[in-house]
C-alpha cells in the first residue's frame, strides 16, 4: 500500500512471550515467532504509535501493511499467514481479536466482534457503503454474484473473525434485491467446519482461515440440476498439525448453497465432501472461465492455472492443473473476463466490415454461460465527425482487443490483451492486440485507497449484462467500495468505472442546486451552502463548459475544524494542442493527509467536465468523467462541511448539485419479503 501506510510496529513484544507456548501448540511447531521473515517484515514497518492513532485503526494498519510487505518476500510459501502469526496489538496477540466474540469464543451463531477498541468511533456512522455492521476488521470483496435462481444480489467480504483456534479471516455475507439495499447476513464460510449440517461437521482442511474465493455461475448447480446456479471457490489455509498433506499451507476448495431451493438469501452454505479440490497451491483463485472446448479455468496468485473438463466435472470438484502461465503476471486478486460493453455516449459502430474483423477475433473464449461473448465492435462517439474519423481510420484493420487482467499489487491495476485457450489442457496466451499495444501495459485502476478489487457479471434493470466491480477501501478497519460498471471507451483508449446507476435512487431532494452561473474572477470560492451534516454523507455533482483557457478548477471540502480543515479534488485544464488523436489528457487530484494523482482523457467531441463525487463519513470516492478516473480518498467529514468551487480563470458552470444519500441498510427479512427486481433477459 506505501508510504501513505508505514505507521504501525507489529513486533513480536517481549511481553508476549506468555502466549508461545499456547500459540505453538494451537498451530503446530514451526510457524510463527522466529520466522525470520516475518521479522524483516516487522523492521521495515515503522513506529508503533500508530496504535495510539484514533484515526489510523490500527489493526486495519496492521493487516494492510502485512498484505503490502509479505506479498513479495521470497522463501515462504505463504509470508502473510507467516507474518500474521507474528502480529501484535500493544501486548495481545492479533489472532486474539478474531476468535473472541460478543457471547465468548466466536462460532456459528456469535459472529460479532467482541472487543472494538481499534474501531474508528466514526465507522458505525457509514450509511451507503457496504460494510461489516459488528464491528469486526474486514478487508476484501469476495465472490460478489447474482444468484439467478431467486434474483438475490451477494457480497461476501474478508470478515476478520475465526472459529476455534483459526485466525481468520473468513466469508462475511451481505445481500440485496435491488444492489442499493443490503441486509447483513450471518457469516456463510467458517475456517474449518461445515455449519450447514447438524450436528456441524469438522472440515480439517482449512482450520486456519478462509482467504479471498471468487464465485462463478454453472449451469446443473441450480437446485432442479440443470439451470444455472452458484459455486463460491475459495483458498483455504490449512494446518500441517491436522491435515498432513498440508505442504504449501493453502488449497482450494468449493462451497454450495445448502439449502438452494427454500432458501433464496442462501443463508447456509456447504462444503461438499469431495474438499479440497486443489491441495498445495496459493490464494486467490480468480472467478472460472469458460473456454470454447467448454473446460473451465481459474488462475490463482501465482500465475498457476488449473482447469476442470465440462460443468459435470467443476460441480464434482474435479480439477487439474494445467500449468503456470507466464504471461499473467504474480498478484494478488487477479480476474479474466471479456472485454465490457462500450461507454455509454461512445457506442456508435463502424462499418460492417470492421464489425466482422472484431467478430472473428474476439470469440475465443466466454467466462461462462451466462456471461456476454465479448464480441463488440469498435465504438466511437457521434458528435464528432474528426474524432469518428480519426479512430476510424486507425481501427478499420484492428479488431478490437478480447479480454481485461486485473490485478493487485500496490494497488489495483489492469491491461487489455486478446486472451486465447487453443485447446483443453493447453495453456494458451495472453498478448497485446494488434492496433491496442498500448493497452497491455498496465493501468492503475484507483490512485487512492482502493485494493483487492471483485468483479462479477450482473444484469441491469432492463436484463442486459453487466460488469461491476467492488474493492476494498483501505480505510480504517475497512469498507466496501461503491459498485461500479466498467465499460470500454475505444475514443479515449481507456476502461472506464461509473458509479452504478442504481445509486441515484438513494438521492434525497437535492441540497444545493444551481444552474448556469459564471465563476468570473479568478480563484473566488463560490460556497455551496448546505445543511450541517448534509456534506458528510452525500453526493456532489459539478459540471463545467470545457474552458476556452488554461484553468485550475477546485471542489473543496471545508469545515471549521482545525484538525481536518480541507480536502479537495482538482482538474488542471488547459486546451489541446493540434493533434490526429481522440482524446487529450489534464492532471487530475484529490488530497487528504497525502495528494493521490492521476491523468484524464478527454475525448475531442466532449463539451463539459464532469466530477461526482460521493462522501460518507469517514471517505469519498471522486468519478471525474463519470468514472474515466477514480479514486478513494480516506477523510473525516466534520458537521460542520461545506462545499466549494473555484478556478483560476473565468468559467461557466452548468449545473453544481449536492443530494443527501439514504442508508442502504434494511433486514434480511425485508430482503426476503421484497420481489424479484432483476432477470437476464435472454440467456447467453
């Protein structure tokens, strides 16, 4: 994560020497202090005032930097779970804050953290970003799916609780009818027991922990066997001690809806007896696909791909593995799919013939039966005919690349390629496209605090398909990011992620509204009055007539406390000089305790800058372009906030609106109770 997050010292206390005969015998001889490793991760961290920091979280702190500095140290098959072992809270042991619950030692049915201490007093505030409701740390998404048996959205997270004497993480849930109101759900996927079952049934193979699985949507797994339905895949960690085959101390294994047919929150899951069904591998497996010889195919952090032949087989846990492919890079989280859709406003087609030459390029491979085939032309916008002409002219002989590979590592990142599987059991390749090479190079997705990133395919309201993504928000003891679509912009050459466009339904009547007003001297701060307490948790919406001159354009966060005076995003504007490209590109910021930087595109055709943003409390995510450019920005909004706009020289503003933002948060019963709001519309 970087320099923003060097506070916390993890090391191992000499006052804790009391817990290592304990904690030796709990997960077996070998592991933890002395690890040489995981004490060159505890030299480099820093300082331990971070945990007297009431704004740091420490054992969020703690976590991330584990996560940052454990991910590339060679000699350990798994330096987090090595490093974890080693970690400390002042004189307690971290693991000890994982396995303690409200009603005693977390299990089934007491899932909520019992000591909050290093909880952001502020986090319980959060109303629209999702979020674990009991206090507990969590960090990543996992397997976030729409289920299409009951029309039920999903979010699993990393939930930092743990059964017996497990560390955790393990599969937090959430769901939702209509992906703007969300009901927390009991913890689905316990580390090392099947709680589906009565009595619960003891699952050897994963006492430690449940680390980051990914979904995927198979037809046979609905309960009627043969419509589609879901399969959560997830990397266990496992003990030496209780499961000897335990070498690289991680395997995979696979979790069912237990009760699929009378249950449409799938509040139950199961693991089928055929667990594990990968031993000896690493975490993060990243959502199967789906390749045109109908095996399927996931890869995990090491590049590793493994493989099972037909739907039968992946719904029987019979995987293979069929080799490492170098050209995915090592990382964590990592995700395949098609290329999306086209960005909304730049999907007029080309001609015929080049609609044909994407097509015979980009069927290889789908991600599964209920995703689009990334079969799309190249898009371009309408209002401009030398923009149209210019991509044009450039494309008629490049099809348009096939696939998206994300990644995490010091952030999230993505490239665009053509992804080809010639064969079951082969390999394949992952390349630049002919006419996109500069696509291949890896992009950063959020200059903020943004990590570990799940996409998933999920209908619209009209039953078209989809692709969201959520990441984690690195702040304090940790949050979900907003939902966002990605599309493809082929003018600006760039993915895109827009704020879904179920979130408007949580506007409030707006607070601030003004309309085609002249900003004319410069750098006087137009204030945008609202309420107390409206700017914390709301949405800003700013749109500007492109500038005729170079101009620095400010929205700024201000309030009356001294500790947290400002925060700001910006746009750098000045006018492009003559070129044969789409698009030209402007500095873009936002700040908070450091400024997070990024560059913007702008397509020659546009006409206004745009920049949403959203605030809840104790962040704010900035869209600039609806998405063009994110980032996740860690800031304590004070009551007292106000918003404000300025520029370094005269500009027209369009429109300057602030909404307050409902909360997301209702029953599971009221999810239950609610009707079916989302259906494909056809299959794929």
């Amino acid at each position: 994560q970087g320099s923003q997050l060097t506070l916390c010292s993890i090391a191992a206390r000499p006052s804790a020497a009391e817990h290592e005969g304990e904690r030796r015998s709990k997960r077996g001889e070998g592991r933890g202090r002395g690890n040489p490793y995981s004490e060159r991760i505890t030299r480099r961290i820093g300082h331990p005032a971070c945990c007297q920091m009431p704004h740091t979280g420490c054992g969020m702190c703690i976590f991330v930097l584990l996560r940052s500095a454990a991910a590339y140290l060679p000699g350990l098959e798994n330096p987090l779970q090595e490093a974890t072992d080693d970690a400390f809270i002042g004189d307690r042991p971290l693991y000890e804050y994982t396995t303690q619950c409200t009603k005693g030692p977390c299990a089934p049915g007491n899932d909520a953290c019992a000591d909050t201490t290093i909880a952001s007093s502020r986090l319980s505030s959060v109303a629209y970003h999702l979020r674990d409701t009991h206090g507990c740390i969590e960090n990543d998404p996992n397997g976030p799916v729409f289920d299409p048996v009951h029309g039920v959205f999903h979010h699993f997270f990393q939930l930092h609780v743990a059964y017996d004497d497990g560390r955790g993480p393990i599969y937090g849930h959430l769901v939702s009818r209509d992906l703007i109101h969300w009901a927390q759900m009991p913890t689905a996927i316990w580390n090392g027991l099947d709680a589906s079952v009565s009595p619960q049934r003891t699952t050897p193979y994963d006492t430690v922990a449940i680390y980051t699985g990914s979904a995927v949507v198979v037809p046979g797994a609905a309960p009627d066997g043969k419509g589609d339905g879901v399969v959560q895949i997830y990397p266990g960690l496992c003990d030496a001690a209780v499961w000897p085959d335990c070498k690289s101390g991680t395997l995979l294994a696979q979790a069912v809806p237990a009760a699929y047919a009378a249950d449409p929150l799938l509040t139950n899951w199961s693991k089928p007896k055929y667990n594990p069904i990968v031993e000896n591998t690493q975490r993060d497996p990243s959502s199967p696909w789906r390749t045109p010889s109908g095996e399927w195919r996931l890869r995990t952090y090491d590049s590793m791909v493994y493989g099972a032949a037909s739907d039968a087989d992946l719904l029987a846990g019979k995987w293979y593995t069929i080799g490492k492919n170098f050209d995915f890079e090592q990382a964590e989280c990592p995700s395949l799919y098609p290329l999306p859709p086209p960005t909304p406003g730049f999907d007029v087609a080309l001609d015929a013939a080049t609609r044909r030459s994407t097509a015979a390029a980009t069927t290889t491979t789908t991600i599964s039966p209920s995703s689009s085939s990334s079969t799309f032309p190249a898009f371009l916008p309408s209002s401009n005919t030398a923009a149209t002409a210019a991509v044009a002219s450039f494309t008629a002989a490049a099809a348009l690349p096939t696939h998206v590979h994300k990644t995490s590592h010091s952030g999230d990142w993505w490239q665009v390629g053509n992804y080809e599987a010639p064969s079951a059991r082969v390999l394949g390749s992952f390349k630049p496209a002919n006419g996109w090479e500069d696509l291949f190079t890896q992009r950063k997705m959020d200059q903020g605090h943004f990590y570990a990133s799940k996409d998933s395919e999920f209908p619209t309201r009209s039953g078209e398909r989809r692709r969201v993504n959520w990441g984690w928000a690195t702040v304090p003891m940790g949050l979900q990011s907003l939902p966002r679509e990605i599309t493809f912009n082929a003018v600006t050459r760039t993915l895109e992620q827009a704020p879904i466009e179920e979130l408007v339904d949580l506007r409030g009547p707006a607070a601030f509204s003004a309309h085609d007003f002249k900003i004319a001297q410069m750098d006087t701060e137009i204030v945008l009055t609202v309420p107390p307490g409206v700017a914390e948790q709301c949405e800003v919406v700013v749109s500007i007539a492109m500038p005729t001159s170079p101009t620095t354009i400010r929205l700024a966060a201000v309030s009356a406390d001294p500790d947290h005076p400002r925060t700001e995003c910006s746009i750098d504007y000045s006018a492009p000089n003559a070129t044969d490209l789409s698009y030209y590109e402007v500095p873009v910021a936002c700040s908070s305790s450091r400024v997070y930087r990024d560059v913007l595109r702008i397509a020659t055709s546009e006409k206004t800058l745009d920049l949403r943003l959203f605030t809840d409390h104790v962040l704010f995510e900035a869209f600039f372009q609806n998405g063009r450019v994110a980032m996740t920005v860690d800031w304590p909004f004070p009551e007292s906030t106000q918003w404000s706009l300025d520029s370094s020289s005269p500009v027209n503003v369009l429109k300057s609106i602030i909404y307050p933002m409902s909360s997301i948060w209702v029953t599971p019963e009221q999810v239950r109770k609610a009707p079916r709001k989302y259906s494909y519309r056809n299959s794929a």
